[in-house]
C-alpha cells in the first residue's frame, strides 16, 4: 500500500475497503515477506477510517487468517490485535471473530495455543464476558508447557480487568497456583495482583485474607512477591475484612526494610488499618508510633528531596491518623511543616535570578521545575495532615504556609506545562482555606500581590477579588494602583503590572455584579491610558514604545476586550483596537482587529442605521474572509443576528409617525411582522453553537423579547390598529435594554464545542458519477461517522445523534444566516419515518420536507440507516419519461438527555438523478 495517501481518499470509505482488499490479497501471498507486510499495514487502515462497517471486516479477516496461518504470521496477527484494540469495541461480529481464535487453542501444538492466549488477551476487551473464551483459558492452566501456563495466567490478569466475575470461574485454580512456591515469581505476581479482584465479593475476599497474611509474612519469600501480596492484602481490606491490630503491628516493622517498594507496600497497608481509640495493646500501638516517626526523621533527613516524598506522604497520613485518636503530640504535623518550610525554601533559594529577569521585562516563562511542584506536594501534605488532625492550631499554620507558598508563587512566571499544575494547587489550597474560615491570611496576601508576573496567579487573584464576597477586600487597593497609574503615565512612575491587574478586575466585577461605578473606573482609567499614547502616535517606533511601557500584558488584552464587550464599553473598545500597534503582527491577526474595530465601531453608533449598517458590513465583509474551515462561523452568525435585529428595530421606529394602515403600510408591517419570526428562529440557532454563559444569557434574553412582541404585534394586527400603535407595543415589548450588545468570550474566540464527522455508504462525496433512482421508490442510505468532544466541559450529555433529511431543488448554502435559519426551521419540522405521507403527486409537496431518523452513540460511533421518498415522476409529468437533478439534504444534530437538540452540523447535500427509466 502506498504510503504516501493524499488527505480526500484517505476519508473514502470506497478507498478504505479497496486497501482492504489489496492487504488480504498480500496476505495470501506465498512470500512471507509480503504477508507480514500487509499483516503491518493493518493498524494504520483502521487508524485512517476507524468506522465499525471496516473494523469488523477487517478484524474478521484477521481472525481467518489467524486460524489457518503458520505461528510466524499468528504472532505478527497477534500484535495488530495488540496496537488496535482500541478499535475492538467497533467489531459487530465477536462471536464470529472468536470462533476463529479460539478454535487455534484446542490445537496439538503448544506455542499454537500460547500465541491464542496472547490473542484473547489483546482483545480481552471484547471477549471477556463470553464462557467459550473463559473455559478455553482454564483448561490451559492443565498444561505442563511452561511457556503455556505464563500465557495463561497473563490472559487470566487481562480478562479480569474487564470481567472480574471471571474470577469466580478460575478462583481455585489461581489460587492454588500463587500459593505454589515452584511458580516462578513474575507469575505468582501476576496470579497474586489479579486476586485484587475479590475485592468485592465478600466470601473471596475473606477466604483471600490468611494467604496475603501468609505470603507476606514467609521469610523465604521474594521482595516481588512480598509487596505485590501487601497490595492485593490492601485491596481487598473492607469493613467485614479489617486488618487486624497484631497485623498492622507486624507490617509496620517494615518500614525498616531496605526496598524502598517495600517499605511504600507497608505503608499504603497500614493506611487501610482504622486505628481505635483504646488499642487492645498500648505497648504495640506505641511502637507502631514509634516506628513511624523513626521512618518519617529518616526521610526528612534524606538528601534525596523528591525521591520519597512518596512514603514521607504516607508514614504522615498513618501517624496523623492516629495522633488523631489519642491526642497527645503531633509529630505528624512537626514533620509536615518540616517538610513544607525546606521545600519552600528550597524554591525561595532558587528564584532570585528568575525575579531579576521579571523585573527586567525578560519574560521568559522559564520555571523552576522540579523544585516547584516540591514545595506545591509539600503544602498540600501540611492541608491533608491538618485536615486530619482537626487541630485549629495545625490548620492556622497551615494556611500560613498556603499563604507562603502562594507568596513564593507569585514572584516568578510559569512555564506552559507547569501553568495548569498551578491552577489546580491554587483553587484546591484556597477551597480548603474556605473550609476551615482561613480566607483573611490569603487575602492579606492577594492585595500585596497585584503585579505578580505568574499569568496563573494574577487570573486566580482577579478571580477571588471580582467576587462579590471579597471584592470590598481589594477595591481600596484597586483604586489606589488605577490612581498612580493615571497620576504617573507622564512621569512613568507607577506599578504597570498592578495597574492592569486592578483594571481588569473592576471590569470583571462589573461584569458579575453589575456595579456600573466599578466599571466606569476602569473605563476612565483605559481612555486616558489611550488619550495619553494618542501623543505618541507619530513615528511608528515611538507608538510601539509607549505602548509597551504603559500598556497591559499581551496576554491580557483579549481578556480586557472581552469585559468590554460584555460591559457594552464600545466606545473605549474601538480606541483601544485603534491603538494596538500592528507593526509585526501577521495578516490573520490584523484582520481580526479590524474585524473587532469596525464591530465596535458599528456599536458606537447604534443609533445611526446609516453608519451602522456601514461598519457593520466591513466587519461582516473581513469575518467573510477569515472563515476558512468555518474556524468563525459562530461570530459570523451572531454578527448577521445582530446586524438584522437593529435594522428591524431602526424600521419599527421608524413606523411610529404613521397613524393609518395604507396598502403599502400594511406590507410594511407585514413584512416586519415576519422579521420578527424570523429573528426568533435566528436567535434559536445561535443558541445551538455552545455559546460561552454571557452569550448564552444575551440570546436568551433577546429571544425572549421578541416572543413577547411577536404575540403582541399578533394581537395588535387581529384588532387593525394603526401602524404607530404596532410599532409602539413592539419596541415596548422589545425594551431599550434590548438594543445593547454584550456578548461573551464567544465574540473573540471560537467557543469549543463537539464536533460530528459523517461518512455516507454510499459514498456521495467521492462517487465519480451522480447516483441514480427510481421515481416512486425509496432511497435508502446510511450515514456513519463518530463524534470528536472537546476537552472543556459541555452544558449537555448527549444520548444520540439526529439526522434530518429531505430533497431539494437547490444544493445547500452554509454562509448565511437567513439560509442556515431556513434549513435549521426544515429539520426542526421533520416528523419521523412513517409519520408523514409517501410520494406525493406535485413535486413541490415532496421538496423541503425532512424525515427525522436517530442513531445511539457506541461510544463515540453511530451508524445511521437513513430513507428518503422519491416523487412519483410518472404522475407529476403526465406519464412522460424524464430526468431531473434533484439534492438529498442531511442535517446533523447532537440529542441530550432532556430531548433538546443542537444541531451543531455538519449539514451536506449530494446530487440524485432521479430518473423514470435510469436503475440505482
């Protein structure tokens, strides 16, 4: 096959099963070169078209080939079942596929039978719940081949993992097997870990408890098999099962051990054991106290920081657990404060180079490693011991040392990979300081640290400051920074950093809380920032300068643009686009700017139709141009809605002077009656694009309002009225608060969303020829494909796909908003199969008239059998032979648990000869 696919026919599937074809043909092939070639090449088809109609086929053939196949080439099938078994859960035909396999197990020759167990292991994933696999695997446990019984007992561990009931089926067997000292021990490990699984079956897990007691107390038994026994021993400790106290007492005497994977064993067992207020034993218990604080001065002594922060974690949690109970000294916390205090100062001894950098404007992002994600672990193990302890001391100190490392944190700028470890450790520590009524110590902090350079740490303090509840903590200190910098911008004697923090703060709270004078503030302070490099706009070198030595951080300019849209601050944004230099900015970029400007600028002057309507196209005409791949069709589509709502609106007022319904009054109010329906079926589609909340809130809002007026002017009409009355009742309904424009992040960046990737058998897109059909009959065809999620939460669960679809005269049109809204209205009215009326007699009866079908999700697949009427051409056209083009139109759509759906796309059409005489 040849390597080099071009991107159209790596997506057909006509193309995916031809290669299919060419490998089995290679596979049969008397070189066994070219048969452990084309064996290779499986992986990569499946990977290119991984739909189920060419996985089953193909996992099929492998299964044949397999069963007639020499060893050398069932080892290399072997490995293809190995790379895509992720691919497994598509085959429609297992009981098929393992008829083939699992005759090769009941074969006289034993590596035959070893390469089988290696096999169903792969695809233990699909073939662990069927008896002839589970059955086939037992009796091999018989075998007195070596390399048969280590096959068996691997595929026994892979099938567990996807049908722990196996374990009742192979209980004995296994366990007698890990109880054989002759096993060798990479077996015994393996049978003793897939014994975990009796974890939840009562009578096993009891049976299961005197040999981990046993196999972890034999002196002759290896360290492997030792500490995977203390594992399965944790695993299956339950409230009917607990370790008892003379155990807990013995496994604590491995803390000494020289294996550091012994040692960790012990120590995760020991956190299985619910110490009791009054041990049966006082000498025991405290020589398990004893024991632990031994091995945690130990550890703290190590020169080894990182390297067994793991078992300095879990010898505190043990020992905290129970100083808890008695209450007497903490030597828990004294070594988790140690540990935290040496980890930050470790960081602080490693950070002074890095601060010069900042304050030199050498914003490099380098980090520091290693060393932060040492003091972050040794912070959070000081919250886990005094969450533990429930001492109001410890959890005063701790948050301290929350205050502390956030302190540390602040300071430095954080390379990409170490950004998101951050934003967990903050929002974790300052939930837990909520808890535990410890949010004065990390505020007093938050205030100090405006102008920190960490893009993660000033987003989190903008973040805590714009809420309601703690915002009175920083507006002082906001007001203070915004006046030196608007004091200082002709001197330059003022805190950038801080200055910028403090604005976008206001503007965020103004956003959540509605405080216009917050907002206004800030407003004020960007305006004469702008009014001020306005001075400086000739040369361009110069303008570029004093840009950045008193403007915001490039990383927060979008988010400043994003509070101002959303505050309806068009006015400033527009000056603000207005003055970002351009000079090194790539092509793409400066037309988004331009977009966004003459956007702004079309907002400014929203009560001009004229200049409105002017800018509005520019910026309408330069979104036309950067949507390529649909990358902004969302912003496109808002832009028309908006575009289309204000020239309704502008024409209603216009109406307002008119008192009497003339002829072409009437049209008029007509006309603008249908507007308003058929803004209400706009806004429902821009609803459907995964808008961020703010969006989401405006289009709610406004669709709302039109409803209102929709069934007003309804009523108005029905009474005749006259056109002022309509006109007045219309905008009353629609309100002046309608008529701003405060979108969301959406506005300037594509919001995520799923996206569905759809094939069609047969496959319109790459048919050379326009597909032909009977007049009068039926068309049928199926449409597969998988879903795509993105990574960042969606406001719905999806249960399965809908598709509508339906015949047109026209192909389909996507850039409009008037066109989407009109196909989006069609599938929104199709009925289901059966529910509407067959071939109709009028051609015009059958077009434009959607049969709605759905498919469940397999996970992230779907197949969809699909059928569409033919008109009866015979009776449109009096009996007369002809040929039309007519277009199959598909709309796809996402259902979610409450039956709304999104029709998020894709939408495609493909030609159909209709013909009286041509045959499909």
């Amino acid at each position: 096959m040849s390597a080099a696919v071009s991107n159209d026919a790596a997506h057909s599937s006509d193309w995916a099963f031809k290669q299919l074809f060419k490998l089995e043909s290679k596979c049969r092939s008397p070189v066994p070169a070219s048969q452990v070639e084309a064996i290779g090449e499986f992986p990569k088809l499946l990977d290119q078209f991984p739909f189920p109609t060419l996985v089953s086929s193909a996992f099929l053939k492998l299964g044949d080939l397999f069963r007639s196949s020499p060893n050398s080439l069932r080892y290399h099938i072997a490995q293809v079942f190995e790379a895509s078994q992720h691919h497994l859960a598509q085959v429609t035909q297992t009981e098929e596929l393992l008829k083939r396999v699992v005759g090769v197990l009941y074969s006289n020759d034993p590596i035959a039978r070893v390469l089988a167990l290696r096999l169903i292991g792969n695809a233990s994933a699909v073939f662990a719940k069927y008896p002839e696999a589970q059955h086939g695997i037992l009796l091999r446990y018989q075998s007195l081949h070596p390399l048969e019984l280590v096959a068996a007992v691997q595929t026994t561990e892979a099938l567990l993992k996807y049908s722990p009931s196996f374990l009742n089926v192979v209980w004995k067997t296994v366990l007698s097997k890990a109880d054989d000292v002759s096993m060798p021990d990479s077996a015994r490990v393996q049978l003793i870990r897939s014994l975990q699984h009796a974890a939840s079956n009562l009578t096993l897990s009891t049976t299961l408890y005197p040999y981990c007691q046993r196999w972890t107390y034999q002196p002759d038994t290896s360290a492997a098999v030792q500490r995977t026994a203390m594992y399965t021993w944790k695993a299956i400790i339950q409230r009917h099962n607990e370790l008892q106290f003379d155990d807990a007492e013995h496994i604590s005497k491995y803390l000494a051990h020289e294996l550091g994977s012994i040692r960790c064993a012990a120590l995760a067992l020991l956190g299985k054991w619910q110490a009791k207020s009054q041990p049966a034993d006082a000498g025991k218990s405290e020589q398990i106290k004893q024991r632990l604080r031994a091995h945690l001065k130990q550890q703290l002594l190590s020169d080894q920081d990182p390297t067994h922060l793991n078992e300095l974690r879990l010898a505190a949690v043990v020992l905290a657990r129970i100083e808890a109970l008695s209450k007497d000294e903490f030597s828990s916390w004294e070594a988790a404060q140690s540990f935290a205090i040496r980890a930050g100062q470790a960081f602080e001894a490693a950070t002074p180079v890095l601060q010069t950098a900042f304050q030199a404007d050498t914003n490099t992002g380098t980090g520091v490693g290693p060393l932060l994600r040492f003091m972050v672990s040794g912070t959070m193990l000081a919250i886990n011991i005094a969450s533990i302890l429930h001492n109001e001391n410890c959890q005063s100190k701790a948050a301290e040392l929350v205050r502390d490392t956030w302190q540390a944190l602040s300071k430095v700028d954080e390379s990409a990979n170490e950004a998101k470890y951050i934003q967990r450790f903050l929002r974790l520590s300052w939930s837990w300081c909520k808890s535990v009524h410890q949010q004065p110590v990390v505020l007093d902090l938050l205030k100090d640290t405006l102008g920190t350079p960490s893009k993660t740490f000033a987003w989190h303090a903008i973040t805590i400051g714009a809420s309601a509840k703690y915002f009175g903590c920083f507006a002082d200190i906001c007001q203070s920074h915004i006046a030196n910098f608007v004091g200082g911008l002709a001197s330059g004697n003022f805190d950038k950093r801080a200055a910028w923090q403090a604005v976008v703060m206001l503007l965020a709270y103004q956003q959540q809380c509605h405080d216009v004078s917050a907002g206004d503030t800030a407003t004020s302070a960007i305006v004469q920032w702008l009014e001020h490099i306005r001075q400086f706009s000739t040369p361009p070198e110069t303008h570029v300068n004093a840009f950045a030595s008193t403007g915001p951080p490039g990383w927060m300019i979008q988010r400043i643009m994003a509070f101002l849209t959303a505050c309806g601050q068009w006015p400033t944004l527009y000056k603000l686009c207005q003055a970002i230099p351009t000079q090194g900015l790539s092509s793409n970029v400066q037309s988004w700017l331009h977009y966004i400007s003459n956007a702004a600028a079309a907002e400014a002057s929203v009560e001009d139709s004229a200049v409105f309507s002017k800018y509005m196209g520019l910026s309408l005409s330069t979104l036309r141009v950067l949507d390529k791949s649909a990358a902004c069709m969302f912003r496109l589509l808002i832009l028309q809605l908006r575009h289309e709502f204000v020239r309704v609106h502008h024409e209603w007022k216009q109406l307002q002077s008119l008192t009497s319904f003339r002829p072409a009054v009437c049209l008029v109010v007509e006309s603008l009656a249908n507007s308003i329906q058929a803004l209400v079926s706009q806004t429902e589609l821009c609803e459907c694009a995964f808008a961020d909340s703010v969006t989401q809130k405006w289009l709610s809002q406004m669709q709302q309002r039109l409803r209102s007026a929709a069934l007003a002017l309804s009523g108005i009409i029905a009474d005749a009225d006259s056109p002022s009355s309509a006109a007045a009742a219309v905008l009353a309904e629609i309100g002046e608060q309608c008529m701003s424009f405060t979108p969301g992040r959406a506005f300037f960046e594509e919001p995520p969303r799923p996206a569905i990737v759809i094939e069609t058998r047969p496959d319109f897109e790459n048919s050379s020829d326009t597909f032909a059909v009977y007049s009068g009959t039926e068309f049928h065809f199926a449409v597969e494909g998988f879903l795509r999620l993105p990574r960042t939460p969606l406001p719905a669960a999806f249960r399965c796909i809908r598709i509508a679809a339906w015949l047109s005269r026209q192909p389909q049109e996507l850039h409009g908003l008037q066109t989407r809204t009109k196909y989006y209205e069609i599938a929104q009215a199709a009925v289901y199969r059966g529910s509407s009326p067959q071939a109709e007699n009028k051609l015009d009866l059958t077009l434009d008239r959607a049969t709605l079908f759905e498919a469940p999700l397999d996970d992230t697949y779907f197949t969809c059998p699909c059928a569409i009427s033919m008109p009866s051409l015979r009776a449109v056209f009096d009996h007369v032979d002809v040929n039309i083009i007519l277009y199959v139109h598909i709309f796809c759509g996402l259902v979610d648990s409450s039956n709304r759906t999104w029709w998020t796309g894709p939408h495609a059409s493909y030609p159909l000869l209709v013909s009286t005489t041509a045959k499909s």
